[in-house]
C-alpha cells in the first residue's frame, strides 16, 4: 500500500502501537518473528501512553496486569515515555472532525481512531515511526496527517 512508509538504514526513534504488543501476546510465532526487529530498535522505542492505557484497559486478570508493566517498566526506567500534548489532543480533535465529515460510516470506530491518531501524532512529535499491525487504521489517518508508519506483519 503507498500510504506505509519503508524505512531503511539504521533505526531511528520509534514507537510499537498496541496491535504489536496485543499479537505478541496472543501468538508465539508472531512474537518470535518481530523479536529481531523489536531487539534492534530497543535503544531507540518510546512506549506511548496510549498504547499503556490501551494495554491495561484488556487486562483481566493480575497476571495480564503484570505482563503489561514488564513491558513499560524498562521504558520508565530509562524516561523513554511519550504522551500526547495539549497540541496533540487539539489537533486530534481537527483531524477527526476532517475524518467523520469524508466518512461518516466510521463514527462507531470513533474511540480506537481516537488512541490511534494521538499515537500517530505522538511519533510524530517526536519524529518516531510508528510500527503497527494495524495496517488500515494508520492508513486512514495518514490520508489526513503525514506521519511515518510501518506494518509490522
């Protein structure tokens, strides 16, 4: 798809979105294909407070609780944190009212494109690539916002 932006050379900053860590969680096959990517970009994520509030919102159980909180932990650790800006917020609030009058069949996805454009503006605050499995989603509001992305498939 046009809209996903390859990336080449060494990796710059770069922001894992919930739909990585949620397949990781679900399947080791997955898990263990993106753990070489995951491993050369770790000095360089940021984890965004959005992708915790979506990570702990599916948390049932204190072990799911804790899984979470091992993978923020060494991010906090280290202040590699990123959440969303008063800008960021505002600018949200542009881009879907621009999304919702073109297409107005997608207000019940409402709440996720919500999360997932602050997370696209959060990377691209602080020039980062978001890496997602949520392919169509990001594509959508790149149509909108020029960011840069990249499917983690």
């Amino acid at each position: 798809m046009s809209s996903v932006t390859t990336v080449s050379g060494a990796p710059g900053k770069s922001i894992y979105d919930t739909s990585v860590y949620i397949h990781a969680i679900r399947s080791r096959s997955y898990y263990e294909a993106i753990l070489p990517q995951f491993a050369r970009s770790l000095a360089t994520t940021y984890f965004c407070a959005v992708v915790a509030q979506e990570l702990n919102a599916g948390c049932r159980t204190p072990q799911a609780r804790e899984r979470v909180e091992s993978y923020i932990a060494p991010f906090r650790r280290v202040g590699r944190l990123v959440t969303p800006a008063f800008t960021d917020w505002e600018e949200a609030g542009v881009l879907l009212a621009r999304l919702l009058q073109d297409r107005s069949d997608l207000k019940d996805k409402l709440p996720s494109l919500v999360n997932d454009i602050l997370i696209a503006l959060c990377g691209l605050r602080i020039g980062a690539i978001i890496y997602t499995a949520n392919e169509n989603d990001f594509a959508l509001i790149r149509l909108y916002k020029r960011f840069r992305f990249r499917v983690v498939t």
